[in-house]
C-alpha cells in the first residue's frame, strides 16, 4: 500500500487510477491498527483497486474538503468519484465484497 503525505498526491491517486482505494488513519488509533491489517489482507487478494494510505494528523484540508467524520476510514472512488465511506471495518470478507461490487458496477 501507497503512503500518501500530501493532498495533492492523494488526490493525484485519485486521479490517476480507475479505482481507487484510500484508507485514512492515525498511528495513535487502535482501532486504525486492527483495520490497517484487513486492508493489508483485502489488498493481497485477487482484485482490481489500487490501494492508498494517509496519516490524517498530516492532511487537515483533505479531511475538510471531504468531511471525514473519525478514523478509521475507507473512501472507495471508481473514475475519480467516490462510490462508497467506511467507517465501520466489519471484516476482511465484507470489505472484499464492497470493493468487488463497486468494481463490477
């Protein structure tokens, strides 16, 4: 997975891939710690999504411009337009799902 440090390469990533996925954390979150492993296995499997990760202490305007609510938190964009907000990292097998949806849709 890409670390990302700055809005424009986030929004680059964005850009640049068909679909794309970007998880948003902080290394002080516990809860960011247990999802960064899902995503770490989700990313493993067969699928088609590029992967991105950003510390979110470093991107204030980032989390304004799209509102984020907490961390942890999956955007999941398709063309550049977001598809799909997780918050509630359910498991590794509903997270497969979601992004095999959205790249089929």
């Amino acid at each position: 997975m890409m670390e990302v440090s700055s809005t424009e390469a986030l929004h680059q990533c964005i850009t640049d891939h068909t679909l794309e996925a970007v998880y948003l954390y902080t290394p002080m979150c516990g809860t960011c710690q247990v999802a960064g492993k899902m995503i770490d296995v989700v990313e493993k499997l067969p699928q088609s999504f590029h992967f991105a990760k950003a510390n979110l202490n470093y991107l204030p305007q980032f989390a304004e411009e799209l509102s984020i609510e907490s961390v942890p938190c999956l955007l999941l964009f398709k063309d550049g337009e977001e598809m799909e907000r997780i918050y509630a990292f359910q498991s590794v097998p509903y997270l497969y799902e979601t992004l095999n949806k959205i790249s089929i849709s």
